[in-house]
C-alpha cells in the first residue's frame, strides 16, 4: 500500500488525537503579562517595476472599491451611546453568550450546575468581552501580516489593493480597543491557540501562506462571526461598529480569494497539500480558541471539566461556533483545497461537522453587498437633496 503523501495529524497539530484534552490544555499564553511579543518574519520584501496599474482587473476593482470606502472611527461612529453589557446579553440569550451555558448546566455534573440568572450573566458578559478582545488581537495579526502582504506579494495591483487594508485593520483594531475600554469592562489577553496560529502566518517565508492563513482562515471566521453577531445584538454602536467592520472584511476575504485563485492554478499537487493541511491546522486552532480557557480561569471555573464539557457537545448543537465557518468553507472550495488530492481537506472538514457551507457564497464577488459605507452615504446624500 502506497503512503499517504500528507502529514499525519502529530505532524499538523503537534497530537494525534484533534480533540486531545490534554495536549489543547497543554497551549497556555506564558506571557501573558508582557506588552512586547516578537515573532521571527522570515522573508524577503518583493521590489516589482511593472508598474501598470490595471493588469489584475478583479484586484483593481477592489482596489478603487476600497479607496471610496474609507471611514473614520471618531466621526463616523455614535461614541456617547451609553452602552449595558448585560443589556446587550437579553437579545442573544439563547443563541450566543449566557444561553449556550444554561444549556451546559443541565448536564450531569456541570461546573455551571448552580448557577442561577445573575452568575449566568456575568458569565454571559465574561464571555462577551473574551469574544471582541480575541477578535481584537486578530485584527492586529491582520494588520501585521496585511504590511507584510504589501512587502512580499510580486504585483503591483495586490500591493496597492493590500495598502488600503493596513489602513482597515488598523481601524478595526481602534475601535474594538475603544469599545472594550470605555464601554465593556476591559479585555482579555490574546488567547493562546489564536497566538500560536497567528505566529505561524507570520513565520512563514511564501506569500501565498499569508494570504491563505490570514484572508482567508482569520479573516474568514471573523467576517462570518460579526455577522451572527451583527445580527443577534440590539446595542446600536456595536451594532454600527459590526457593520461597518464587516464592509472592510468582505472586501479583505475577497482580496485573497482573487489572488489566490490565480495562483494555486499554478501549483504542483505536493505543494496544494500543503496549503490543505496549513488550512486544516488554522480550522482546528480556530476552534480550540473558543473553547474560551481564559474566562473559566478568570471566574474560577474547573477549566478542564469546562473544555472537556464542550468538545463533547455535539456540532449541531454549537450554533455559533459551527457558523464561523461559513465563509471558510465555500471559499476553500472556490480555490480548489477541498477537492484537491482525492478530497483530504473535504474528509477533515467533515470530521470537524462544518462541510455543509461548502456551497454557501464564496467572497470572490459578495464584498459589494457588504458595502455599508457607500450604502450610508447614498442614503444621506438622497435624504439631504430631498
């Protein structure tokens, strides 16, 4: 029998078991305390002197969409909305937040047995600001490794295009520090799964990793994760801020779906594996970061028992969580990764119960219907004429 030509799941994740209790506890942030963490950028900045502008139209298109979308967080956004985060918890109860924990404490032995509404949320509320402070963290890997996109991708149409996302995520960045600062009640550190994903997109010397690990495994989660958001809260400034964060994150999960479209075509069968198994890695480490250790620790909670509780609940039932990805899915397909290699990358989607988006709108084109900001615009230039 021939040898698989993939990386056994040891090799990929570092245990052989996806759901090794141990080895998912055994990842903790050690520094969490530290304001500095240095990752190793192991590449080389790409000088290009084909200077015609134009020769990727899809790039251009979203190039000139991103220069008229441009907003500013201190203007653009109601900042003196008074803001309840336990308010904010009533619309999602059941769905997202506090609910999913009611839910728990029914199980025989469940460190939430005891909990009545007020220790439900808080929980709620914990939950909460761990929730937007990974999101926030993330978008400063989005920032870092957008620069880095600028510094190494060989065109000169995806360097312009990758220049207006820095300025994006530096935003997003702003606005969910502010939010967590002044409105919530402060956040968390950076959780130790998303560090260690994060540090390998930044590690890795080829360009296209970087597109692949951060447009379309992070920034995918995060554009179908403010949208259930978006969609689940009645807080009106979060509700703008999500909104307006989504406009961006559509255009950036489109920018490498576009670029990366053209570039696999090119690529040998050994080299498309491994961008599935670096696809599979980000999914799994995607999903232990939510399994939130930080805030069982923080509110003195049996963290094991917590992480054991939730890896064996079944998928249908982790509403949220199965629809981070959403957009992962579709546009995994839409770059040829699912199929690719007998289908090695559609098997372990299925193992991890998330194949049924597969043929849910890829972000290729979808970006425009997400575009918040001209959407306001044109609706106050209509009002003020009118």
């Amino acid at each position: 029998m021939a040898q698989s030509p993939f990386a056994t799941d040891e090799q990929i994740l570092g245990r052989t078991d996806v759901n090794d209790l141990e080895a998912i506890m055994a990842v903790v942030n050690t520094d969490a305390d530290e304001l500095v963490h240095a990752v190793k950028d192991n590449t080389d900045a790409i000088f290009t002197w084909d200077y015609e502008k134009g020769q990727r139209p899809a790039l251009n298109k979203l190039y000139e969409k991103a220069k008229t979308a441009q907003w500013n967080a201190e203007t653009d956004l109601d900042w003196s909305i008074p803001v309840d985060p336990e308010q904010i918890l009533s619309s999602e109860m059941q769905l997202n937040g506090a609910g999913q924990f009611q839910a728990l404490a029914e199980a025989e032995g469940s460190p939430f047995a005891s909990f009545g509404e007020k220790e439900l949320i808080e929980l709620g509320v914990e939950s909460m600001n761990w929730r937007l402070s990974q999101f926030m963290h993330g978008e400063q890997g989005a920032l870092l490794c957008t620069a880095k996109i600028v510094e190494t991708v060989p065109w000169i149409d995806a360097k312009y295009y990758a220049s207006t996302q820095v300025m994006d995520e530096a935003r997003h960045v702003e606005v969910f520090a502010r939010y967590l600062d002044e409105k919530l009640t402060g956040s968390y550190p950076i959780n130790a799964h998303l560090r260690m994903l994060l540090d390998d997109i930044i590690a890795d010397s080829r360009w296209d990793m970087t597109y692949l690990g951060m447009q379309i495994m992070v920034e995918g989660l995060a554009l179908a994760a403010f949208g259930f958001m978006h969609m689940m809260t009645d807080e009106p400034l979060l509700k703008q801020l999500l909104r307006y964060v989504m406009s961006d994150e559509a255009r950036h999960v489109a920018f490498g779906v576009i670029s990366l479209k053209e570039h696999y075509a090119g690529l040998s069968d050994a080299e498309l594996r491994e961008r599935q198994e670096f696809a599979f890695e980000a999914a799994v480490r995607m999903r232990d970061r939510f399994l939130q250790q930080e805030v069982w620790e923080r509110m003195g909670i049996d963290t094991k028992k917590v992480v054991k509780m939730l890896l064996e609940v079944p998928a249908e039932q982790m509403v949220f969580q199965q629809m981070l990805f959403s957009k992962i899915v579709p546009n995994c397909k839409k770059l040829g990764l699912l199929d690719a290699s007998g289908g090695w990358l559609r098997k372990r989607f299925e193992e991890i119960g998330v194949i049924q988006f597969e043929d849910w709108a890829d972000t290729g084109e979808e970006y425009l219907q997400f575009d918040a900001v001209s959407q306001d615009r044109a609706a106050a230039s209509a009002a003020a004429t009118a």
